[in-house]
C-alpha cells in the first residue's frame, strides 16, 4: 500500500486485526490521525468500509482487508500478498471475542469458538507473519490478551484460558525475538467499553472508552515495556490477587460474585 504521508509515530504501517470495532477502530483512527498508514482486517466488509470512511480525512489512510483469522491459509495469503518493502512494521494482533460461560450450561460449541478465534486464529497469524519477520530481523509486534488471563475469574473460564494461553505465549516467545530484533509486546486492558463489553449485564469496574483504551496502547507501544495493562489501578489489584494463595483467593472471588 502507498505509504506517501509522513507519519509523526515511529510506524508507517500498521496491520490491526479486529479493526472494525472497539479497541481495533479506536486505535486504527488513533493512528491514521497521526499520518500511519493502517490495514485493517475483520469478517465484515460493511464494517471495516465504515471505519475506511470514518478516517476518509485524516492524513493516514486506511486500507480494509477482510479476513476470518480462524482460516489460516486466508491469513497466509494475505501476509504473503506484502511485498517486503510494503509489509507492516507493526502488527497488533488484537481479534478476539469474549462469550461468558458457566459450570451449569457448558457448552463445547462455544468453547471451541473462543478458542479458535482468541488462541488459534492469534496462533494463525503470529505463523504467517514470524518467518518474513524473522528473516528480516526487525518490527514490531503485539498480541492482545486481557487481565482475564492473570488468574481463573467466574463467568470467563473459556475467554480466561484463552487470554492465559495468550500471555504465557508471548512471554515464551519474547526473549527469543528480542535477540532476532523483533520487539514483542503483551497488551493486557482491563474493562474498555465496547460493543464486546456492551453484552456484559454485570457492573464493571473501571471501565475505560475505547479511545483512552487506544491512547494506553499507542504510549506502551512507543515504550520499552514488554506489557501494556491498564487501568492502573485495577491492574494494581488484580496483580495482587495473583500472589493470594487458592483458599483467600476462592473466598475473596465468592465474596465478589454473591455481592
Ligand atoms: N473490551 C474489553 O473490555 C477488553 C478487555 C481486554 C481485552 N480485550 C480484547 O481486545 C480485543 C478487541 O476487543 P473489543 O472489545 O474491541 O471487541 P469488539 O468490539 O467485539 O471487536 C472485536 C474485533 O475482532 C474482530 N473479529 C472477531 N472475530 C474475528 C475473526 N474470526 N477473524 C477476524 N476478525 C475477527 C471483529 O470483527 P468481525 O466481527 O467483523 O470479524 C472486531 O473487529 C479482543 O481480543 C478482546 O478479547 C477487550
């Protein structure tokens, strides 16, 4: 894709699946207002040409590339499609969805879709696009998971494992590609108001706007962190349940959910 405006962030060209909604649109316009070319990919025509028109003005464009990531040769063939000179300096592999779940109605249906579209369509992409990156040694890369993944929560336990799968992921993957030049990054948000948070029926504490969302990504990105969490100070206590030992943490989770 033509990369002729001069971008004021460290990319020229940002591959984000999953931007036609929420997280993905907020940071595919973030970043298009910045002068960065974006390529963003979802299941839904319609839904991607809506954000195509929603940054018509702005001095980055962008470019939609409809993609189911749960189809890996899709996803190869799209990879493979960027000449080296084109290909995107950074990727944030953001497409996911969440279903919440309990021991009673357990349903394998929808178990495996969470687990084909957040674990194996990440999995789908991060094997399309490592050996290009790999062999290039450079760019930059980000796997979204959530602070869901830190330890089990009620209601998630399907979403949880997979975002859990996700972490453990890129902090088995990181030191290998530091050393290769690729900068590997974690994001882990707390609860950011989108149409996927919009289904949940339960108070949600700290929920942030998708744009403050996208405003935390874009400053982790341009910082040396390995993982961007945020709000502060729901990830203070979250990251403090995960040092409580299973009976304080068992009694502190039935405590919340009976509230
Ligand atoms: N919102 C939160 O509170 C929160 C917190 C922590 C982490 N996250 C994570 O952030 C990411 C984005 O979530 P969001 O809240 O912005 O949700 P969202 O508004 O529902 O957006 C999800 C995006 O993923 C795309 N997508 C879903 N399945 C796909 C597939 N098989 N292939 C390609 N694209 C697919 C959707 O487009 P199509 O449906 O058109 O394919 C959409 O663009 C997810 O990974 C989510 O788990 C969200």
């Amino acid at each position: 894709m033509g990369q002729a405006v001069r971008s004021r962030l460290p990319w020229k060209h940002c591959w984000i699946t999953g931007g036609s909604s929420g997280i993905g649109r907020a940071l595919a316009l973030a970043m298009a207002s910045q002068g960065v070319s974006v390529s963003i990919s979802g299941r839904h025509p319609g839904a991607l040409a809506k954000v195509q028109a929603e940054a018509a003005d702005l001095p980055g464009r962008i470019c939609n590339l409809p993609l189911d990531i749960t189809d890996s040769a899709a996803v190869q063939a799209l990879v493979d499609g960027w000449q080296p000179e084109a290909f995107p300096d950074l990727i944030i592999l953001n497409a996911g969805t969440h279903q919440p779940d309990s021991a009673q109605n357990f349903s394998l249906h929808q178990a495996r879709r969470l687990v084909d579209i957040n674990l194996q369509g990440t999995l789908n992409c991060l094997a399309a696009v490592l050996p290009g990156m790999t062999a290039r040694g450079s760019g930059q890369l980000a796997v979204m998971a959530s602070v869901a993944g830190y330890r089990g929560l009620p209601g998630a336990a399907v979403y949880g494992a997979t975002k859990a799968a996700l972490i453990n992921l890129t902090e088995s993957l990181q030191p290998e590609l530091a050393e290769q030049g690729i900068r590997l990054q974690l994001i882990n948000p707390g609860f950011v108001k989108t149409p996927l948070t919009d289904r949940n029926r339960f108070p949600m504490p700290w929920l942030v706007p998708a744009e403050a969302a996208a405003e935390a990504i874009l400053k982790g990105l341009r910082s040396r962190r390995f993982e961007i969490s945020f709000p502060g100070r729901f990830v203070f206590w979250l990251k403090l349940a995960r040092l409580l030992p299973y009976r304080l943490y068992f009694s502190v989770v039935a405590r919340i959910t009976r509230a």
